[in-house]
C-alpha cells in the first residue's frame, strides 16, 4: 500500500525549499525595489500569482490538519489567510502545523471532513488528495520560479493513479472548478506529464517574459 503520509511530507519539504528560495531572492531584490516582484509572478494556475498560490496552499495546509485533528467541519480553518506581509514565514508554520496531525491520523480509515468536497473521506484517501495538490503545485512553484524542482520518480508514480481518478466532467473543470480540463498528454509520456495533463497543465509552461 502507497505510504500517501510520507509521500505527502516528502513533498511539504520541497514545496518549503522553494518558497523559502523565493523569500530569500525577494530579500535580495528588495535592495534594487524589485523584491516583491517575486509574489506577483504569475503561475501555472491560471490568474494566480505566487502569492495567490502560496495563500491557498497555506489554507490547504491548515484545512487538512485540522481535518485530521477531527476539526475539517469548521469553515475558518479553510479560509485563504492574508500572507502578504510574510509569505514564507506563513507558508512554513503551515507545513509545520500539518505534518504531525498528518503522521498520527492520516495512514488509517478515521475520517477526515473535507467541506470542499462535499463529504468526509478515510484519512489515507483524504491524504492522498492533499498529496496530489501539493505534488503538483510543486511543479507550479518551481515553474514560477524558473528553479529545478527536487522530487524523486517516486512522488510521481505514486501520483499519477490519484490523478486518473479526478472526475474529468465539466463540473469539475474550467472556471471556479478545482482543476482546468485535461489537456492532450505529450507524445512521449511520463508519470510527471501525464499527471500536469490530467490536471489541465502544460508541461512545457514557463514564466512569460518580463
């Protein structure tokens, strides 16, 4: 059975090394006036800056731990928070906030509310969403930021089955939907592009030119 816990940590780690290389360009920049440029790059996701990014990545974070702690039903634990004065420092006592509520409730069937959804889900299934959200805004990071992205082949295999299970219906595509519809996969096909595809990604995306 895929460990989703440790998958998902592994990818909370690297998601951190990006956002704290960005916080330490936007300090170097800030000198020259160009810092906070940084957070308004855009991403991947489309309309979103890095900080719109970084802002619901730290929601999901809080919302899923407090999903695991038995606490996913209240809606101000899913609110997007305003991380603009600090974005890395917020971001970070996000991932900090999640991975031991995550290490105690989320390998078994202990139900994890996710108001998103709609429903409650066993831990290692609520888990497994919250890895699949996090591997690929990952990518979106690293993309953003024009830097390599460090994860194993591994996070990707475990991935992509959780990828081929996202509903490809309209009403979970396209605007205001979680995910933008699928795009046609890349001739030579791997867990990483196959993955960005079914999440309506291009794997060829990068940051428009200044």
């Amino acid at each position: 059975m895929t460990n989703f816990v440790e998958l998902d940590r592994v990818a909370a780690l690297e998601t951190l090394r990006l956002v704290r290389g960005a916080a330490l360009a936007a300090a170097a920049g800030a000198a020259d006036g160009e810092g906070k440029e940084i957070w308004d790059r855009p991403t991947p996701c489309d309309g979103w800056t890095l900080l719109d990014l970084l802002g619901h990545m730290t929601a999901q974070n809080h919302g899923f731990a407090a999903a695991a702690r038995g606490e996913g039903g209240l809606p101000a634990h899913w609110r997007v928070p305003d991380i603009a004065a600090d974005p890395a420092r917020a971001y970070g006592e996000s991932v900090a906030a999640l991975i031991v509520p995550f290490a105690e409730a989320g390998g078994g069937d202990r139900e994890f509310v996710l108001p998103e959804l709609g429903r409650a889900f066993p831990g290692r299934v609520a888990v497994s969403f919250h890895f699949l959200d996090l591997a690929v805004h990952a990518w979106d990071l690293a993309r953003t930021l024009a830097v390599e992205l460090r994860l194993p082949d591994s996070v990707w295999e475990s991935v992509l089955p959780v990828a081929r299970r996202v509903p490809a219906d309209a009403q979970a595509r396209g605007p205001g939907a979680f995910f933008a519809p699928v795009r046609p996969a890349p001739a030579q096909v791997t867990p990483l592009t196959e993955t960005l595809t079914l999440l309506g990604r291009s794997p060829r995306w990068s940051r428009p030119a200044d």
